[in-house]
C-alpha cells in the first residue's frame, strides 16, 4: 500500500508480520533437493524469515535447511524456503530471502528467537 506523505511522496506502508532486527551473524546452509551448503553471513532477522548475503544463486523454492547463530553459544536450526532472491550490481554475490516454513521443529526454534529478539 502506497501512502501520500506531507510533501507529496509516495511512501510504501510496511508490510511484515515480524519485528526484524539486523543482525550480521554467521549462517550455515545445506539444501534439501542438492548438494549446494556453505557458509554464509545473515543481514537481518525476524521470527518470520531471514535476509541472507550469498556468493551461490538460490532459485525460488529451494528448501534449505539453516544453522542461525544468534551469540556465541546459541545456534537455532530452522528449515526454510528462498521466496526472493536480488543479484548485486557488478557483482556476483546476492541477497536472498528465507522464510522460516512452519513444521514441528519451527515451534521451538520459534520460541528461542523471540526471547532473543525481545532482548534486542
């Protein structure tokens, strides 16, 4: 939803269901339909999802399963899907958007990352 501003603009309305918080913590991530899994660094982080930087192009749909470090000690596992994904300008890195899918495991995970959000 596009909303007028005082000046005339165009602002875009928000539209997340989650508080998200920046965060730029070592991830790990291993596909479920291939071989592709490595390392990356996450960007931002909801209870929903989590924005990650990759060096691998994720097509749409892929279902990753993640390792999220959120302290030193603490790292949540959570399965997800790539439901966006934006090339760098002149460069061969991209952003991708993982939305955290809703299975059994999603609950606890769930739980552990909004105690840590709401210490944020």
């Amino acid at each position: 939803m596009n909303i007028p501003t005082d000046a005339g603009e165009m602002e875009t309305a928000e539209k997340r269901r989650y508080r998200r918080i920046e965060l730029r913590q070592p991830i790990q991530f291993q596909s479920q339909s291939s071989p592709l899994g490595g390392g990356s660094l996450s960007c931002d982080l909801s209870e929903g999802g989590v924005r990650v930087d990759m060096f691998d192009f994720l097509p749409l749909g892929t279902e990753l399963t993640l390792q999220v470090r959120l302290a030193p000690e603490k790292i949540v596992e959570y399965v997800g899907r790539v439901v966006w994904a934006r090339k760098y300008p002149f460069a061969d890195r991209y952003q991708v958007g993982v939305e955290f899918s809703e299975d059994k495991s999603f609950l606890a995970a769930k739980r552990q990352l909004h105690g840590f959000l709401e210490v944020q």
